[in-house]
C-alpha cells in the first residue's frame, strides 16, 4: 500500500459511521460469548463476573470517540483480533476443570478483576479500541497507576478462572492468552510513541502492568 493509499484508508476508518460499524461488528464475538454463558446457566461468581465484563466491554466499544490515528499494519489487527478473543472463545471449547484452592480465594479473585476492570474501563472513557489506535490520551485514573490496567484485570480474571476451573489444557489456553496481551501492549506502545505526548505519559507512568513491578 502505497503513501497515499495508507492515508486515504486511514481517514475511511477514522470515519465516525466507519469506526462505530467496526466497533459493533468486533462487539459480536463478546456478546456471542455472553450468550452462550447465559444459557448455559453456569453462573459462578467468576463466570457471573465476567459476563458482566463482556456487557461493559459492549457498551464502551459502541459509544467510543472515533480515532485521530488507526495503525494500517495487518500483523497488529491480526495480533489485536487473537489477544482479544482468545480466551473468550477457547474457554468455552476447553473441557471443565477442578478448582485448586478455596473457593473464597478465587471469589476475592475474581472481585478483585472486576473491580479493576471497571475503574479502567471508566477511567478510559470513549477512548476504547482493540487495534493500537490514537485516540484521546487519558493519564487520570487508573491510568495514572499503570498504562494498561484494562490488561491487569484481565490477568486477575485469567487467573481466578485457572485457580476455579483448573486442567492443562485451559492452562495452557490462559497462558497464550496473557502473552497475546503482554506483546500488544509493546506493539501498542511502539505506535502510541510516535505522539510526543504519549511518550512523556510513558516516562511518567513507568509501569505497565502491576504498580512498583512491572
């Protein structure tokens, strides 16, 4: 793709009707996934928790701000599209578990990702997307704490759900899924420097993942 052509593409999908279709069309698989849970009626706290996450992530996705800035790199949608739905879809496939701890400990867990997810995920406002793409910078919240707590939530989730619902396989699913994470968050990182003021955001919010560690 040629110069003008990457531009040209970039204004189409930084179009507001062209971007909110993409949001409803990427917000499918999420409600798919609700509603498979629904039905089948399997409503422990981590499971319940998580559906409501699924309903917020819904929500946010339809009503975000259009982006300044869509990346045309087909290996990022590529890696944006797996890290997003992997464990979503695959737990579902992957046959069930047995718990590994009390159950108080993964319910604590599991409150614990939620309640992050929601203070991310108001934190960011409209500013939501599954693609690295620049959109209005938030620096308040919870991302004055971490740059992607929205990920930090989802690692809690992961693991209340392996700790809950433990066999190798799932294991093995859940952890592909929180290195689909790790490598987007450098990806989107690497786009998002190219605006100065982000790159300042990232020297002062030094942490990526976990406050005082990583």
């Amino acid at each position: 793709m040629t110069a003008p052509q990457a531009n040209t593409f970039g204004r189409f999908l930084g179009d507001p009707r062209v971007d909110k279709t993409i949001a409803v069309i990427a917000s499918l698989p999420v409600a798919y996934v609700v509603y498979v849970r629904l039905h089948q009626g399997t409503f422990d706290i981590v499971r319940t928790n998580l559906i409501f996450q699924g309903l917020l992530l819904i929500v946010t996705m339809v009503a975000r701000r259009s982006p300044v800035r869509v990346t045309m790199n087909p290996w990022f949608w590529l890696l944006a599209f797996v890290a997003t739905y992997w464990v979503t879809l695959t737990a579902i496939a992957a046959a069930p578990g047995t718990p590994l701890v009390p159950r108080w400990f993964t319910v604590a867990l599991s409150w614990l990702g939620l309640g992050i997810m929601v203070y991310a995920r108001l934190s960011l406002g409209r500013n939501i997307g599954f693609v690295p793409a620049q959109r209005q910078l938030v620096m308040t919240g919870a991302y004055g704490v971490v740059r992607h707590p929205i990920y930090t939530a989802a690692f809690v989730n992961y693991l209340a759900l392996v700790l809950l619902h433990y066999s190798r396989g799932k294991l093995v699913l859940v952890t592909l899924g929180v290195l689909w994470f790790v490598v987007k968050s450098f990806v989107e990182e690497r786009f998002l420097a190219l605006d100065p003021e982000y790159a300042a955001y990232m020297h002062r919010v030094r942490r990526r993942w976990i406050p005082g560690m990583v």
